[in-house]
C-alpha cells in the first residue's frame, strides 16, 4: 500500500518524520508524491493534522528537498534522500 499526496507541507513534514519515499507521480502537471504506508505513517498524519511541532531548520531543509524533487523534470521520479 502507498499514500500519496500533492500538499508540500505535509510530504515535507513526513520527510522529517523519516517516512519513506518511493516515487514522484506528474498528474496534470502537479507533482504527487508517494509514500510507502505504514503504522507509523498513519501516526505522523495524525500528528500532522494536530500541529505537531518540529524544529524549524530541519523541517526547512526537508521542505527544500521536497520542493527541488517535486519541481525535478528529469524522467527519473525516484528519491534520494538529501537529508
């Protein structure tokens, strides 16, 4: 199973989390990014939802990185974690 989302704060607050990227999807021109679904995924979203705090320089840094791989035109969609 996956979760997908095209919402940058969120996938960027999952990347701090640690959550494992699998691939970028293009649908009509917006980026949509996959993660592999888990208990501890399911967790994080819940957290997300409730206003967890995170430390700002790492979520920023998590947010760069998923922002450059959502805008990444190349034919390779797959993750490599810069973190």
């Amino acid at each position: 199973m996956t979760y997908e989302t095209r919402n940058l704060d969120e996938a960027s607050f999952l990347l701090y989390h640690k959550l494992k990227i699998l691939k970028k999807d293009d649908e009509g021109g917006k980026a949509v990014i996959v993660f592999e679904d888990s208990e501890k995924l399911k967790q994080k979203l819940i957290d997300y939802v409730n206003g967890d705090s995170v430390e700002p320089k790492k979520f920023l840094q998590a947010y760069r990185s998923i922002r450059d791989f959502a805008l990444k035109t190349s034919k390779k969609n797959t993750w490599k974690s810069k973190l």
